[in-house]
C-alpha cells in the first residue's frame, strides 16, 4: 500500500494556479457569450417593439380608430371655460372680443353695473351693455362673445379666433384691445408659455408658424413628433381615457361613502395653492355690481408691472407682432371685421414701461393700420379716464368700463368699412332672428325630406 506524502504549501499554490490558467480563460469566454446572448435579445425585443410601434401609427394614422374631443382637457382654465360655454351655447354670435384681462375688466365689470348683478366669469363671456350701444347706433341685433382672457398675448389672440371658427361661429365683426403688456412681458419668453397656448395648440393648425412659436430644440421636436405620429399626437387624449376608465372601476369597487363630506375645488386650493394654478371653478372667479354711490377703490400694481417691464424683450416683441399681423390676414381671409384699439392704461403705468418705449409701440400700430389697411384706434386718452375710472394702473373698474365702451361704439361710427360691417351685420341677424320665431304652417307639404 502506498501513502502519498503530504503536500506542501508551494504545491498546493501552484496546482491553483495551473487551475486558474486553465478555466479562466473558459470562463470569460462563456460569460462574453451570454452577454452577447443577452444584448442581442434585448436589441431584437426593441427592433420587434419599434415594429410594432411604427406600424400602428401608420394603421391608426390611416383608420383612425379613436375619434378623441380635443376640446377635452384635464387643466380647466380661463381658455378652456371660454370654448366650454362657447361649444353649449345654441345662440349666434356676430361680434367676438379679443384681448388681455384689461378687455375682461372693462367689459365685465360694466355688464354687473348694467344688469346690477353678480357675475360668473367661468361661465359668463357675454358684453350686453356693448350690445345695447350697438344697437342704438348701428340698428339691428347684436350678440357679442368675449374671447379675452387673463395674459392673452396677441399668439393667443390668433389662436382663439382660429378656435372659434373651428366652433362653427364665424363673427362678422372682431374688437381686439391690446396694452404694451401683450407684446413686453418679462415673464413670457416664448409664447409657449401661456396658459392659453397649453389647451389652444390642440386645437387649431400651426405648420405655418411653428418656427416663431417654438424656441427651444426639444419643443420643436415635441411639434413635429405631436404633428406626425399619432401615438405621441394622442398620448394626453389616451392618458385621459384611461384615467376615466380607471377611475369608473374604481368608483365601483371603493364606492364613496355615504354621509361623508366629499373633497372640493375649494379644499384643493387650500391645500395644494400651486398645483394648476391657472385652473378656475364655477364662482372662483366672480364680478360684483358696482354701487355708483360710493367711491371706487384702487390698488397701487405698479410693482407687480416693475417684474413684468424689467427686461423687454424685442425679440419677443417681434413674435408678438408678427402674431397680430397673422391675425390681420386671417380676419382679411374670413372677411371678418378687425378693430385694432390700444387699452387704456394709466401715466404711472407708462411710466414704469418707459414713454420712449410706449412711443414705440403706439407708432408700430398706426404703421400696421395704414399698411394693412386695418382700423386701429388709440382709446388711451389721459384727459377722458382718471384714477376713479381704474381698479388698479391698468384695468378699468365699472365707470370706466362705461367711458371705454361709449367711445368705442362712437369712434367705429366714424370709420366707413366699420359702419358698414356692423349695419349689415346687425340688420342680418335681426331678420334672422324675425325668421326664426316665424313657426311652420301645420298643412305647409314638400316632396323634399326635412
């Protein structure tokens, strides 16, 4: 019988190493192989998902399978509201307004003194007192729509009025009220940045002007992607359809209960004040009648417009005007009416702008009106409107919407393609109007089909 002698340290370490030579390599190598294994099954699970991805975009795009309501949208803000009242109405507009929160002040504001009511401006975006003076001076009927909107800049103005075509309401006649603030505001860079813009842009057709809209590399890409594939095009709309999904299971599964004080608006707010700041409830936003026997108040907002002067930027002033001159042709191409007026606003408002660039401004819209051949009017007159006329250094309480609604009525009097417009216009909804309460004879009989 043979007894192996014990092995030594040295051996011991040199036998490991001779293993280590030889499975080390073999191990790298079936390791190398399952990694190349796995990154080419991970490369083909992509290819086949890109495939896919690639083909139901093009089927969708042909078929369209979903027919999704862009006027749906989770953010309920001023523009939203605007288009919500503006899609239920059954009633004919043949007047539309345009313009920034000035526009809703003084028309707004004027309407609770006239109708010695309160307003509610998620749902109310009419200018009966405007109405009325339009009447008396031009003869006829007239229904009024207001499309202004708090910080509508004139890139919101177009996309609006493209909107309210896109409802099937077609005004014949268009007031748009614009303030140096629409073209200088320190806080916009891009027009992008409106809340008006975020709901607006799904709906009207910006081929033609994304360039000026679209700044940033990754927003022009994020336009082109939405305008092309219809995955991505659609992705909020599929987003919204799956939540009310969701959200209907589980109303059923966890019903609510009974008895217990549910969640509002109100304690949103309270909670969560920065969380869709922009978005406005039913009474969120309300428009008290003015006593005209007491004194109006007034807000110093000057610094408040200190941050939205102190850096104007021309370039954003040039976007801005080629937005107002888009608008131009659009109206010239629906055969709709423009009224160009610069707002009223106060001298320390100005002040805070700067006269030479308020100069600037004024002179650029009288050259857009002869140019363009668009009635333009400069309604800020110092010596009609005091500080008893304004809530604040730039929007009109009750009186002075008053003051601003009479000479506005009486300086489009004055101007030949506007008379004409408004008299046709409101003469043609009067006798629309006188046909539409005539009723059907019972025995009136046609071979046509109604």
């Amino acid at each position: 019988m043979t007894v192996k002698a014990p092995r030594n340290t040295i051996e011991i370490l040199a036998e490991s190493i001779r293993a280590e030579d030889h499975v080390g390599p073999l191990t790298e190598q079936v390791l190398d192989e399952s990694t190349r294994k796995y990154k080419d099954g991970r490369r083909s699970v992509f290819n086949v998902a890109l495939a896919i991805f690639i083909a139901a975009n093009l089927l969708m795009s042909f078929t369209t399978p979903f027919d999704f309501d862009k006027f749906k949208f989770p953010y309920e803000g001023w523009a939203w509201w605007t288009f919500n009242d503006l899609r239920k109405s059954k009633a004919e507009y043949n007047v539309a307004l345009l313009g920034s929160s000035l526009m809703v002040s003084a028309v707004n504001n004027s309407d609770a003194m006239y109708m010695q009511k309160e307003l509610n401006l998620a749902n109310y975006h009419h200018a009966v007192y405007f109405d009325k003076l339009l009447a008396e001076k031009f003869g006829g009927t007239f229904k009024t729509y207001n499309l202004a909107g708090p910080g509508q800049m004139p890139s919101d103005a177009y996309m609006t009025l493209q909107t309210m075509l896109k409802t099937h309401q077609r005004p014949d006649v268009v007031v748009y009220g614009v303030a140096p603030r629409d073209f200088y505001d320190s806080s916009m860079i891009t027009p992008v940045d409106t809340e008006a813009f975020r709901f607006l842009h799904r709906l009207v057709n910006l081929d033609d002007s994304w360039g000026k809209v679209f700044k940033s590399p990754w927003d022009k890409l994020n336009f082109i992607l939405e305008r092309d594939c219809y995955l991505y095009q659609n992705a909020l709309d599929i987003h919204m359809l799956a939540h009310e999904k969701v959200e209907s299971v589980l109303d059923k599964v966890f019903p609510k209960p009974i008895g217990k004080k549910q969640f509002t608006y109100w304690d949103r707010i309270k909670l969560l004040p920065e969380y869709k700041a922009g978005e406005i409830h039913p009474l969120a936003v309300v428009v008290h009648p003015q006593d005209p026997n007491e004194p109006p108040t007034f807000s110093d907002n000057t610094p408040e417009y200190r941050e939205r002067y102190k850096n104007p930027d021309l370039h954003m002033y040039k976007i801005q005007h080629y937005f107002l001159l888009k608008l131009v042709e659009l109206c010239k191409r629906e055969r709709i009416e423009l009224v160009v007026v610069n707002m009223p606003i106060t001298l320390d408002n100005i002040r805070v702008l700067g006269s030479y660039r308020y100069m600037g401004y004024v002179n650029a819209l009288r050259t857009m009106a002869v140019e363009h051949k668009v009635p333009a009017f400069d309604l800020n007159d110092f010596a009609l409107y005091t500080q008893n006329d304004y809530h604040d250094g730039v929007h009109l309480n009750a009186f002075g919407g008053n003051k601003f609604l009479h000479q506005l009525v009486n300086i489009m009097s004055g101007t030949f393609s506007t008379t004409l417009a408004l008299e046709a216009s409101g003469n043609h909804m009067e006798r629309r109007k006188a046909l539409a309460k005539q009723a059907t004879p019972h025995e009136f009989k046609t071979d046509i089909p109604l």
